[in-house]
C-alpha cells in the first residue's frame, strides 16, 4: 500500500463545530413547515447531504417543496446564529499543528458557507486555496472522491465515499454514535480530534 499523502477534511462538524448550531435552525424551521423533527432526527436524516439533497427530502416529507424563500431564510439565520455562537471544533488547533501531512477540505457545503465558517473560527489561512466544495462536483457524497488518500469524516454518507473511493477513513464521532461510523464502512474511529495525529502517524507507518 501506498504511503499517506494527503488529509482531507470534513469542513462542518470535523474542523468547526457548526452541526449543532445550525441543525437547531434547520430542525426549527422544518417545524415551521408542519414537520415534527427533532435535532436527533437531523442528525440521522439529514447531516452530510449537500442542501440539494436536503431540499429533496424536505419536498418529499412534505409532499411539495418548500417556499421558494427558504433556502434563503435559512441561511440568514444560520448566518446570525453561527457569527455569535461558533468555534472551532474542540482539539482540532492543535491537531492541525501536530499534523505533518499536506491537508486539504472536502465539504458539501459550498464556498460561501466555507469562507464564513472557516474565517469566524479563524481557521481560514490554514486551508486558504485548498477547499473543495459538493459545486465542483457531478455527484456529491456518498459517490467517491478522486483521491487515494485519509478523510476525516463525522457523517456515514462522507464515510460512505472515502469508502467507495478506497480511502482510508477516519470517523470523527463527536456528534455521530461510533458504530454508525463504523457501519458505514469507516476503519478507525475517534472522539477528541487530539487522537487524530497519532492515529495518522501510525497508519503512515504501516504503510
């Protein structure tokens, strides 16, 4: 096997800890519409999927798609919520600085949400020029990623395409239940991003 070149990272839930915050407005607005969901609920159903596939499920919770102005009521409250209540996900400062790989992010969010989340965290210069977002793509998660690399991913459906693209995968499981995880296909599971180094650094060597 190949030696490890590159790290990609989930953007939301592995570099910043935005899951909670902005699945309590989705969950909020989804009740809004008349559909029951709980943040549980967002979590196994809906974190992982680029918002066009979220829009599908929600037409199809519905029966009839959404107002056409609620991807942009979303987002402006998200906007709102995530300027006042987001941080960097616990240990990943630190993480990147022991990390000796080239590191790049892989998200199905796309650059705007990239470029706010990263930059209120504070951790944009370190990824500047090296985000890839579910936009660029035809087929976003769970289809693989043109890379043989690591991915660090905190939802199946990423795991799903580290997986199908014959990476190895490391399932951060913070907010996701580890055997989810490892359900979906993931080798190696964690739960504090201070784990992560050495876990690279010992694949690494056995490779």
């Amino acid at each position: 096997m190949h030696r490890l070149e590159l790290v990609i990272f989930d953007c939301d839930g592995v570099l910043v800890d935005s899951e909670r915050v902005t699945n309590r407005i989705f969950a909020a607005m989804l009740n809004e519409l008349g559909l029951s969901v709980t943040l549980e609920d967002m979590f196994a159903r809906f974190v992982g999927h680029s918002m066009t596939q979220c829009l599908d499920l929600i037409t199809e919770m519905l029966g009839r798609p959404p107002a056409a102005n609620f991807l942009d009521e979303y987002r402006s409250r998200t906007r709102a919520a995530l300027e006042t209540d987001l941080l960097p996900t616990p240990g990943v400062e630190e993480a990147l600085e022991r990390i000796r790989l080239p590191c790049c992010v892989a998200s199905s969010g796309d650059h705007e949400k990239m470029r706010i989340t990263l930059g209120i965290t504070g951790l944009w210069p370190r990824f500047e020029g090296r985000l890839f977002s579910v936009t660029e793509v035809p087929r976003g998660k769970p289809f693989p990623n043109p890379s043989a690399c690591a991915v660090v991913e905190d939802a199946p459906v990423g795991v799903k395409a580290g997986v199908a693209a014959g990476m190895r995968v490391f399932g951060y499981a913070a907010l996701t239940p580890a055997h989810r995880l490892l359900e979906a296909g993931a080798q190696v599971t964690f739960e504090h991003m201070r784990e992560l180094p050495g876990l690279l650094d010992g694949e690494d060597a056995a490779r």
